[in-house]
C-alpha cells in the first residue's frame, strides 16, 4: 500500500517498547510500529468516509495502549487495535472550518510549535484517563475548565491559575496572602500602612494561612523577581509567628532555584511547578543527563543534597559511559580521564563503563577500565565474555575466591581443547591444585589424564590402586 499510495505524512513517538512511528498513507490509511528497532507495522482500522486527509491527527501512547487522535471536520475519530469510534461528548462544541490540535499536559515541557490561539480542556468518555487539551481557531470553548486561564506571551506556556495565585492576584482582595503581600511592600517602603495590613491579617488569626499562600503562589510564578516578593511576604509573615514550621518555605526556595535554572534559555526545559512535582528529581535528572547537560545536573545533586548513590555517582557513570563512545581520542587518554573524574566514588561501577566500552566495540579500553574495579567478582566475567580467559584465570586466581577460580577453571575447559587446557593450567599452580581436587570428586578419568601429562608416576600408581580397591 506504502509503495502504491506512498505517505503524505509521517508522525514520530515514544512509548514504553522504545521509539515509534505512525504514517497517513495516501489511500488515507493509518499504519504504525511500537518500536522501529523491532520493526511489525500494524495497519489501525479504516475511518469511515474518509476521502481527505484529516484537518491533523495524532498518537498517544499510554499504558502499553497506542491509538491514533484525528479530526475531520466538525468530528473526532479514535483509532484503537480493534476499531474506529467517534469521539462523543456534550462538553464538545463543534467548530465549523476548525483545526484542532492536541498536546498531553504533561509533554507542555516542550511541545512541537503550534498556532496562537485559544485552547480547550475535554475529557470526553471515550478518553476517560488520557486527558489532553484541544485547541481551535476563532472559538475559546471552555467546557471542562477548572479555572482560569494563564497565557504567558504569544507561545504555549499556558496553564491552569492555582487557587493560592488568583486569591492573591485578583483585583481588590482582601485573601490573607494578598493582604500579606501589601503589608511586605509597604513595609520596604517604611510605611505605617504595613502595620495596619498586619493587624487586620492578624486580628483575623489568618496569619499562618497567609505565609502559606505567598509560599504556595510563589511556585506557581515564572517571573523570578514576583517568586521573590511573595517569598519576601512570606518570609516577612513568619516572623509575627511562634514556632512557624520552617521546611515548606525552604523546600519552595529549593525547588524555585531548581526551576529557574533549568528555565534558562540556555537549558530550554520550561516545567511548571506541577510538572516538576510529578516527574520527581530523578526524573529531572535523568532529563538533564540524557541532554548531555552533566555539569547542571551534578550541581543540582550537591544543591539539593541527594546521597551520592542517587546522585552524582548515577551522573558521573552516565558521563564515563558517554565518554568512552569519543573516538577521537586514545584509550590511555579517556580511560585516565574517567579514573581521573571517578576516582573511588561510591556507586561507581568501572565493570559496567567497561562494558559500554566493549558494546562500543573498544576492548583494550574495556581492559583498562577493568584495572580500576576494585571488585573482581565484577572483573572476571567481563574478561571472559571478552574472551580474555587467562587473564580472567589471574584475576580470579588474585582474589582469592575458590569459587571464581573454579568458574574461571570450568569455563576454559569448555573452552579449550584438552591439552591447551591442561598446558594453561601448569602455568597456574593454585588452579591447578583447585582443579584437582574438583576431579578427584567429580571427574576421577580426568585425573588420570593430568598425571599423565605431568608424568607423575606415583600420584599414577596410587590412582590405579584406588581403582583397583573400588
């Protein structure tokens, strides 16, 4: 049909199987795969009617569910597995002409560009648990909205208004946060009116619920220098307070500067508040390292005092894993580099950075990264995938535990033909005597053969006479 047809477009996804892909034929027919290194193109059901391609169409992926969004005209069609369905809802007001477009709220962290124009929050029943916004030319429709609308500038940033902002914000308040906020300015202006805000707040008792509103609208604020006075208010609040528990504002004074930094247009990972709490630190981080922005990352860790485990460790054996892919320069050069950077960290594996190197196809470099792992129950398997057995033999031999060695010893028999393995044994007493003993109680025939080899004629003899008595 591709070949016939061929594709008038193409849309790129990910999921939990990895990266996929979906395309719009030119018979008008969708067709996608789950995960392009494992390539099974599945045609989705045909739309009804459909002699033109759609105003716009997209995938979502959710829960090991992929299903295809799209729109003709006044209607909207849900491709799944199994069937196509029309997307049914009251709350749906139909625009004639419109193009619509979606984006998951949680992908707003950078969303592909789409026209200025108003956008709608649905959640029709056939989409029940994958909420998504519409937008659509000329109509605001605001069916399903809890709140107001925030629209910074003429790009996407749009969000819903938090509680804590609009009680603060809205024009004549009297909520304890706005009347905080007042209280702190004119108290930067040495104003007698300050005193006034206070004791109405306070009179009230309304003292504590106001800091927390300035704390809590502070995260939800973009601007850093509006983040400021609302902390400056809060931080003012507290201090007409006994005992005020410290570690909300601390936590919002962390999580601002963690925010910012990665708002800055170097960085370009704009998060909402929200976002952030619902991605997690780890997730963040994650982000950051798979941007390649390491420096950032580590600061945040040391910031924000994660245990190194969690932290820096991860990061940094994410960026020796990157290193190794450098081509252009020596093993000598990037293996002390990393040694260098990594040095003992805890949680730092050099057998898995070793592993990377040898997947990269960069075994002398795997081999030198090896010499730092301190662990040779790490070591050892790594060589013998790498088909380093002797060396393997010696490390396992340097360790000290019998059971390496006898894995080491076994994996060479397989290995080996018989008198190259028993050669590479005469070099390597210790395994030798282990071996030995592990053919006295398993393999007495093969004991045979190595007094053979060594022309040990009494250890010979008193073999035949134990044979010979059992």
């Amino acid at each position: 049909e591709v070949l016939q047809n061929h594709v008038l477009e193409a849309k790129v996804f990910h999921t939990e199987y990895g990266t996929g892909v979906a395309i719009l034929t030119g018979a008008h027919r969708f067709s996608l795969t789950t995960n392009i290194d494992d390539l099974k193109l599945r045609r989705m059901p045909e739309v009804p009617g459909l002699q033109k391609p759609p105003s716009c169409w997209a995938v979502l992926s959710q829960d090991r569910v992929t299903i295809v969004l799209l729109a003709v005209g006044q209607d909207l069609y849900l491709l799944d597995n199994t069937s196509c369905s029309v997307v049914v809802s009251e709350l749906w007001w139909p625009v004639t002409g419109s193009r619509v477009a979606w984006c998951p709220p949680h992908s707003l962290a950078g969303p592909s560009p789409v026209p200025c124009c108003p956008w709608d929050a649905f959640q029709p029943p056939a989409l029940a648990g994958r909420s998504f916004l519409l937008l659509s030319h000329g109509k605001v429709c605001t069916a399903g909205t809890s709140g107001p609308i925030l629209s910074r500038g003429k790009g996407v940033r749009i969000e819903w208004a938090q509680e804590a902002s609009q009680e603060i914000f809205k024009i004549a308040s009297m909520a304890p946060g706005a009347l905080l906020l007042e209280a702190q300015k004119e108290y930067e202006k040495e104003s007698q009116k300050a005193d006034e805000y206070l004791r109405e707040i306070k009179d009230q008792k309304l003292l504590p619920e106001a800091v927390s509103q300035c704390i809590e609208a502070a995260g939800y604020e973009h601007e850093p220098d509006t983040q400021k006075s609302l902390l400056r208010a809060a931080s003012f609040g507290k201090c007409f307070i006994d005992k005020f528990p410290p570690e909300s504002f601390v936590r919002m004074c962390q999580d601002l500067r963690v925010l910012n930094a990665i708002r800055d247009y170097q960085i370009g990972i704009p998060l909402t508040f929200t976002q952030y709490k619902r991605l997690t630190i780890e997730v963040l981080l994650d982000r950051l390292v798979l941007r390649r922005l390491y420096p950032l990352a580590i600061r945040i860790c040391e910031y924000l005092r994660l245990s190194e485990i969690q932290g820096v460790s991860r990061i940094l054996a994410h960026w020796a894993c990157y290193k190794v892919q450098q081509k252009d320069k020596s093993d000598e050069e990037v293996a002390h580099a990393i040694n260098q950077k990594l040095g003992d960290t805890p949680g730092i594996s050099y057998s898995e950075i070793a592993a990377r190197a040898y997947d990269c196809g960069r075994t002398e470099l795997a081999i030198k990264l090896l010499e730092y792992e301190p662990r040779s129950g790490e070591q050892v398997p790594l060589l013998l995938k790498m088909k380093r057995s002797k060396l393997a033999l010696s490390k396992a031999i340097e360790s000290g535990d019998t059971d390496l060695v006898y894995t080491v010893v076994l994996h060479l028999k397989n290995e080996l033909n018989r008198g190259t393995f028993f050669m590479t044994l005469q070099n390597q007493p210790v395994a030798l005597s282990l071996y030995h003993q592990f053919c006295k109680h398993q393999e007495r025939e093969t004991l045979k053969d190595l007094y053979n080899q060594d022309d040990n004629h009494q250890e010979l003899g008193n073999f035949h006479v134990h044979s010979s008595y059992s």
